[in-house]
C-alpha cells in the first residue's frame, strides 16, 4: 500500500510542478501567435517553392545529361 501512495505523490508532485511551471510562462498575445503563425506559413510555401524549383532544376540537368550520354 505505501508502494502505491509513493507512486500517486510522484505523479501529484509531477503534475502539481507542471502547473507551476507553465503559470511561468509568458504566453504570447494573439497579435504575436497570428504573426508568428502567418511568419511559419509564408516560410513553408518559400521553401517548397524553392525546394520544387531546385527538384525540378536538377530533373531537368540529368535528363540532359543522360540524353548526352546516348
């Protein structure tokens, strides 16, 4: 039984170190996470934007170089 009463305090403690912690926490206001959220977003599109054109580049400098092969 006291096994089991040290089991349910570490996880009491772990919970009740939880909620300390996040009250610490500086959340941001709703004008910093839609900008932040609008900033991830815009950088998403660049880099598949960019990460397709450069697929898309190399493709296109194989299939060059096999066909010179041929």
């Amino acid at each position: 039984m006291a096994e089991t009463n040290k089991k349910q305090n570490k996880l009491v403690n772990y919970f009740n170190s939880s909620i300390e912690e996040l009250k610490k926490v500086k959340w941001p206001t709703r004008n910093e996470a839609i900008n932040h959220t609008i900033l991830v977003i815009l950088i998403c599109i660049f880099m598949a934007l960019f990460l397709g054109a450069l697929d898309t580049g190399l493709t296109h400098l194989v299939e060059w170089m096999i066909a010179l092969k041929k």
